[in-house]
C-alpha cells in the first residue's frame, strides 16, 4: 500500500483516509474493508479524536502510518481469500 497523490481523483469504490503521526500521508482504502470490526475500531477512534468535521477532504484516522498499513494489507487480504461479505 503506497500513499496515494492529492492530485490523482478517488476511484469508485474508495476512500481516502489521513493517517500519521508527525506527517499525515493519504491513502486509498476500498470501501469495502470499512465494515469490518477491526476497522470499525479505528473509525471509533477518529470520531471521538477529531469528530466528524474533518477539513482535509478525507477521513482522518488516528494511527501511526506502520500499523495502518499492516492492518489495511491484512484486511485486504482477508476480504480477498474469503469475498466481500455485508
């Protein structure tokens, strides 16, 4: 997963999210990894950290850069091996 360039549009079926301690990098998640329940943490997370008025275009999660990519990639893969399930 690579940070993904302000300039470029959002593809359909994606989400940029901020994310970063220090320096906040954005990234592309698929819509689809937001239902699950290890994500939903991060989505609780945010909301109560910056609330839902979120300035920068994009969702804001509150994580440093390293465990965010190490859960997205898993998340990823996980949705990949088993489908999309709602």
């Amino acid at each position: 997963m690579e940070p993904w360039n302000q300039t470029q549009r959002i593809p359909k079926g994606h989400v940029a999210v901020y994310v970063g301690e220090e320096e906040r990098k954005r990234y592309l998640l698929p819509i689809s990894l937001l239902n699950h329940p290890c994500f939903q943490d991060l989505l609780d997370r945010a909301e109560e950290e910056y609330g839902f008025n979120q300035p920068k275009g994009g969702l804001t999660i509150p994580c440093n850069e390293e465990a965010f990519i190490d859960l997205a990639c898993r998340l990823q893969s996980f949705v990949k091996g088993h489908g999309s399930r709602r």
